[in-house]
C-alpha cells in the first residue's frame, strides 16, 4: 500500500493538490464579502446554468486532446505546433459562440426559472459572467496544452495568478466597505482574472515548428469530438432540467448552491487535483494501473469526513447563516453522492486520458435516461412532487448507477488485456 502510494506522491500530485488548495482562501472570502448583501447568495447560484452551457461547448474540444497529443510524449515541437495552429479557430468560434449566449439570456433565464426578486439583478451578474466564461474556455484550451505537456511551472503561476489576484480584486470591488458592487464585483473580479490567465499563456507559449508535424489524426480527434459532445450535452443538460431549473422552482435554491459549493470547493480539492494527474500520465502511459490512486481515495475520503465540522463552524460562525443549519444538513445529505463520485471520476478521468470516450458516453446516456429523465418525466406528469430531499436522492440514485457501470466496464476492459 506505502509504496502504492509513493507511485503518486513522487509525481506531480503534491503540486496539484497544493495549487489546487490555493483558491480555498478567496473562496471563502468572496462568501463573507456577499453575505450583507440581499439575495446575494441565490443569485450566484444561477452562475451554474451558464457554466454548464460553456461547459458542453468546452469539453467536447478539449477532452480529445489527452488521447492525439498525450501519446506523443517526446514531441513537444508537435504539442507546440498545434496548440498554436488551432488557438486563433478556436477562439472565434468561442467569441461567436459567447455573444450567441449574451444575446440569449433573458431567455435561458425565463426557462431556468428564475425569481422575479432576484431577475433584474441577476441579468447584469449573468451578462458579465457569459463574458468571463467566454474567455476562460480559451484560457482552459491553453491550461489543457500545459498539462499534457506537464509544463507544471505554468500550472503553478496559473493557480497562483487566481488565488492572489482574485482576492485582491474581491476585496477592493465586492465588500460594502470598499467599491460595494456585490455579485457584479464577483462577475467583474472574475472576467478580469480570467483576462489575465489568456494573456500569461498566449505569451508563454513556446516557439511553434514552421512545418506542420504529423502527429495530430484528425479523423480521430473529430471522432472523439463527437463522443465527447453527445456526452457532455447530454449529462449537463440533464442536470440543469432535473436539477438547477427544480431547484430554482423550490425557490431555496441559496442552500443547494452554498453546500455543493462549499464540497467542490474545499472538499473535493485532493479529488480534482488526482482526476489531473490521471489524464495527465495516463494519456502518457496507457497501461498505468489506477490501483495506486484508488488507495490514495480512501485518505481523499476521511479528509472529506475530517472536513465536515469545518463546514458547520464556517456557516455558523464565518458566513453567519441565520439558518446555518440547513445549509449544514443539506452538506452532509449531499457527502455521501460524492463519496462515489471520487472513486467513479477516476476511471472516468482514465476513459478520457485513453480515448475511451464511447465508455464515457454510454455510462452518461444510460444514467441520464433511466434515472433523470425518468424523474423529469414523473415530475411534469405531476406524479412526483418535488422537495429539495427528493432532488439530492435523484442525484444520489444516478451517482450509484454511473459508478456501477463504470466499474464494470473498467474491470470488464482489465480482464480483456489479460486474455489478450
């Protein structure tokens, strides 16, 4: 197990998991800093249904890149060449693309169900957050480049240039005590930082070759651009209808967003930071076993459970939640879907490293199907009368079931290289 463990250790994970720790701080600050304000926290929230849409748009071009480049682990020259070659077609389809979205808000909002308490305000929010998504699907694009390259140098300066930066930008913009521009500072803060990241990669990035080097399939990549797109559409579109548009219609949504907020962004740090580093050397190396990083899950997992008190004395305590224990026991009613979901994301993050993107695809649409779409369709026949506990079990139930099938098909594909 110990030396299971220094398989990891001794590679990149440490530099993952601390730069990953780094936003943890402006996190938390940004929380404190909207809490005064009225109908602050709900309207952040809504900042999902446009990170999902951006999210499709994202990962159906930059998932293909870990199989056609990672393989090539010596031609950097190659890397270099097509990240540079493809980043100006890139980033006019993603401008095309952002001011499509821009233009389309009122109604995403008008279908996503949003409170007329919270309309107006939220508008201005989502008009700016559509521009900072926009530009941080161009910086992720280039981040992608960097990690298959392991140019962990620029990974770190990346991490660093968020964590400081946006700190120093909420605190003057957001804060009664400073600008007081509230969720708007958040939005600005954050297209600003993101302006930053676009212009530290285009001007580190190396030299490109002056011939094209033939490396990059094409035919592939476009194949797998279309798995990666039937997947991610269908997975993020089923969460918005089944789980932000539901949620927005309980009108509580303020406890959903905070408490799987507070999961990803302290408690699922270690998780992320190893899903990187599996794409990272699997795409290098195809027959690396994962068994190293299901142990170091089991030490993810009791960090988890170590953080659970920190939750209940930051949202009494730090945030001063009047109903601090609702959102408390909304966490701890969503802990166990992510439980599964660190063990399941690693052969996930293994599928996309090796182009496996069919196992992906068909995990997404059998869940998305019989779980989601079944309780979508029970919901607007009026047979299942929605409640927050009702939603968080939904999730719980396709989380089960992704996980399930992903473990099969992964043991199923071990057990065929054996007989091979």
């Amino acid at each position: 197990m110990i030396s299971a463990l220094k398989k990891i250790y001794k590679k990149e994970y440490l530099l993952f998991l601390a730069i990953g720790f780094l936003p943890l701080i402006y996190k938390i600050c940004q929380i404190i800093f909207l809490t005064p304000f009225e109908n602050a926290i709900k309207i952040i929230g809504q900042m999902a249904f446009i990170e999902i849409i951006f999210k499709i748009f994202q990962e159906t071009i930059i998932n293909p890149l870990f199989k056609v480049l990672g393989k090539n682990d010596n031609n950097e020259e190659a890397k270099n060449y097509y990240a540079k070659k493809f980043l100006l077609a890139y980033s006019i389809i993603c401008i095309g693309f952002t001011f499509a979205i821009f233009f389309a808000i009122v109604p995403i909002m008008n279908f996503s169900k949003i409170h007329e308490e919270i309309f107006d305000m939220s508008k201005s929010f989502l008009q700016l957050m559509v521009f900072a998504n926009g530009v941080n699907v161009i910086v992720q694009y280039l981040f992608t480049f960097n990690m298959i390259s392991k140019n962990n140098k620029n990974i770190f300066v990346y991490f660093l240039i968020s964590s400081v930066a946006t700190l120093i930008l909420d605190i003057i913009l957001i804060p009664s005590f400073a600008l007081g521009l509230g969720v708007n500072g958040l939005a600005i803060s954050t297209l600003i930082v993101n302006v930053a990241h676009l212009i530290f990669f285009v001007f580190t990035m190396p030299k490109p070759p002056k011939e094209e080097k033939n490396i990059f399939n094409k035919k592939d990549y476009f194949k797998l651009c279309a798995l990666s797109f039937a997947e991610t559409l269908t997975r993020n579109l089923t969460y918005y209808f089944v789980i932000l548009v539901l949620i927005n219609a309980l009108n509580n949504q303020d406890l959903y967003f905070i408490s799987n907020d507070f999961i990803w962004s302290i408690m699922l740090v270690p998780t992320m930071a190893q899903n990187n580093l599996v794409k990272q050397n699997l795409s290098h190396s195809n027959n690396e076993s994962l068994k190293p990083y299901f142990i170091n899950n089991i030490i993810i997992c009791a960090f988890i459970l170590l953080t659970v008190p920190v939750a209940y004395v930051l949202f009494r305590y730090v945030f001063s939640f009047n109903n601090h224990t609702d959102y408390f026991l909304t966490l701890l009613k969503l802990i166990p879907c992510y439980l599964i979901f660190i063990f399941d994301n690693v052969i996930e993050s293994y599928f996309i490293a090796v182009g496996k993107m069919n196992h992906v695809f068909v995990q997404t649409f059998i869940t998305n199907i019989i779980v989601y779409l079944t309780s979508f369709i029970l919901y607007i026949s009026g047979v299942w009368i929605v409640t927050l506990n009702g939603i968080i079990l939904v999730f719980s139930a396709g989380m089960v079931l992704s996980s399930a099938y992903t473990i099969c098909i992964y043991i199923f594909e071990k057990h065929k290289c054996k007989k091979v």
